[in-house]
C-alpha cells in the first residue's frame, strides 16, 4: 500500500496549526512591506554649545524628535547674530537664538521676516565670576571701576547683564567697563590669559574654570533679572507657511523633554547628554544641571508669553538698543498656535 495517504492524513491533522503560522507570517510579512513613512530633515542651529539647552539635547538623544516624525541635523552657530544670520540666507531651517535678534530684523528692510513659536530658557544662564573667592555675602557694588567681561552690544548677555546692574544701582555706562569685543570662541582664553576682572560665562566652561581654580561664581544674572525668555526656537515666516506640520512635531518633542527634564535625577540627565559634552566628566555634568536646575532656568512650557517680549523691549530700550519707537507687537514676532497645541 502507497504511503501517500498516511503523509496526507498527517498533513491534514496540521493543517490548523500551519495555516495558523502561515497567517501569522502573512501579517508579519504584510506589516515589513508597509513602508516606513521618512523623516522629515531638518536643518538646525544653535546659538552656542552648554549645558543650559539640556532639554533640547535631551530631545535629541532619548529620540523624541525621531518619534515625532523629524530627523535633525545640528550646527553651533556661535552668537545669535550668526544664527540669525543662517536663518535669513536659508542655510538653517530652525534656530536657538535670543528673541532679541527677532526684534532687530523685524524692525530692518529684510523681507523675510523671523517668527519665534517655542521657548527653551526662562531667562539668562550666565553666571558672574570673579578671579578670587569672595569672602561674606558678595556686593555688586565691588564692581565699580572694573573691566567686566560681558558679550557683543545688543546682545541678550549683554542686555540682561547690564539690566541685572541697574537693579543693584550701578550705571553700566558709567560705573564699570564692559567688555565687548571679545568672540564667545575666545572668551575662555581671553580670561585664562589675565584679560578682565570680572566675567559672565555659561555652564560648562564656569564649572570647568571653578574646578581649576580660575574663577569663582558669585552670582546668577538670570536670578537677578527674573524669567524673561532667552532663547527662543526661530523660523521665518516663509518656512512656517510651508510646514505648520513640521513646527507643530517640533514644539511637541521640546514640550516633552521640558516636562521630563523636571524631575529627572541628575545623574539620569547627564548620561543622556553626555555625547555633546565630552570634555566634561558625567559627575561634573550633574553638578551643572544641579546648578541650573536651581536656579529655574528651564521653561516648562514651549510658550513664549507677551510679558516677557513686552520686558525684553524694556531692557533692550534702558540699554539704548532699541528706540521706543521701534518696539514691536508681540504678534508680528511671536506665533503661539504650536506651543498652545503642543503634546
């Protein structure tokens, strides 16, 4: 007798089971041929590296704008005059820069015009140092008739630094020298080589500089001057007509690495970052974030609100950057809808 029927028989008690996995396989299969939708590329710059745009870097690593749909090319601009300037001639689709620069160019004959939708920075992050520690409770006054290393005029660290002397009584014009002719590439050899009294500087370079010895922090200048936003993600109008989509991923992933970078252990955050930083040991990294984490310097929401823009344009005027005729609508510089809408 042929074997035939017995296969069969055998073949037919399995039936179930292979045409089970044979499904299975089909929905795996059908599921792979499905096309992954591309990210869309964005091109980006920030104003400058520091551990003051830990949630952006945050967004970058943990792949929160991957998620959103975005895959992101990132420059360092080095000055918000620079990155305004890639925003103006398109060579950069998005930046990090002060929403001071936006302020000037909608001001100017540029016919493009750049559009503030989302806030990284409450306020300042620059930290006053001084060459030798401070004994007792520090007193600006000790600034008077000093060279004091601040950053290009009409700039934000420029502006709140002079906003945060006034408050303590002290004419920046007229009581202390501001330096401002020093490029944020060749401010940290500037001051290593003796050059000023005092300094303002950003988190890595003060805690590297207190860590060697070479300066010492005596105060927060963001502190000092209360949240005002810093900086600000900017496109132009032209790119946010063309891709509301693209903004409104964008704000969500910000809005996200905002919320996380609240209440996530230091040491967690570090490690996350760690790859933008690599002069910096992880347990230095910590102790930055520590520091600006205390000092609040991290919006919890992507909003750009009209009392910030309305004081920055005070600040900017008492530092004589900015006519009073000249002040802007909150509206022709600052879009909300994506930061309103954002997840």
């Amino acid at each position: 007798m042929s074997l035939f029927p017995r296969r069969s028989s055998g073949l037919a008690r399995l039936a179930p089971a292979l045409a089970l996995a044979a499904g299975l396989l089909g929905l795996a299969g059908g599921a792979a041929a499905q096309p992954a939708k591309p990210l869309v590329k964005v091109r980006y710059e920030e104003v400058i590296r520091s551990v003051l745009y830990v949630p952006m870097y945050v967004a970058l690593n943990q792949g929160y704008f991957k998620d959103a749909g975005l895959d992101v090319g990132m420059k360092t601009s080095q000055g918000t005059d620079k990155g305004m300037a890639a925003l103006l001639s398109g060579s950069a689709d998005i930046v990090l820069i002060g929403p001071e620069a936006s302020i000037y160019v909608a001001n100017s004959e540029s016919p493009t015009k750049p559009k503030i939708f989302a806030g990284l920075t409450a306020t300042d992050g620059f930290l006053l140092m001084s060459r030798k520690p401070v004994t007792g409770k520090f007193d600006w006054n000790q600034l008077r008739g000093k060279s004091v290393m601040a950053f290009r005029p009409g700039s934000n660290p420029d502006v709140f630094l002079e906003a945060a002397l006034r408050k303590h009584g002290l004419d920046p014009k007229k009581d202390l020298k501001l330096v401002n002719n020093i490029g944020p590439a060749a401010r940290t050899g500037a001051w290593l080589a003796g050059q000023n009294d005092y300094a303002i500087f950003l988190e890595p370079e003060a805690g590297t500089l207190e860590k060697d010895g070479n300066g010492h922090v005596l105060a927060s200048i963001g502190s000092e001057v209360g949240p005002v936003d810093y900086t600000v993600f900017t496109t132009t109008d032209a790119f946010m007509q063309k891709n509301p989509e693209v903004l409104q991923a964008w704000t969500n992933a910000v809005a996200r690495a905002q919320k996380y970078v609240q209440s996530a252990p230091a040491a967690d955050l570090a490690k996350q970052v760690a790859e933008y930083f690599p002069g910096m040991s992880q347990p230095e990294l910590a102790k930055a974030i520590e520091r600006y984490r205390g000092y609040k310097l991290w919006k919890t929401s992507p909003l750009v609100e009209k009392a910030a823009v309305e004081q920055l344009q005070d600040m900017l005027a008492a530092s004589g950057v900015l006519e009073s005729a000249k002040r802007v609508k909150y509206e022709q510089v600052v879009v909300t809808d994506f930061a309103a809408k954002a997840k």
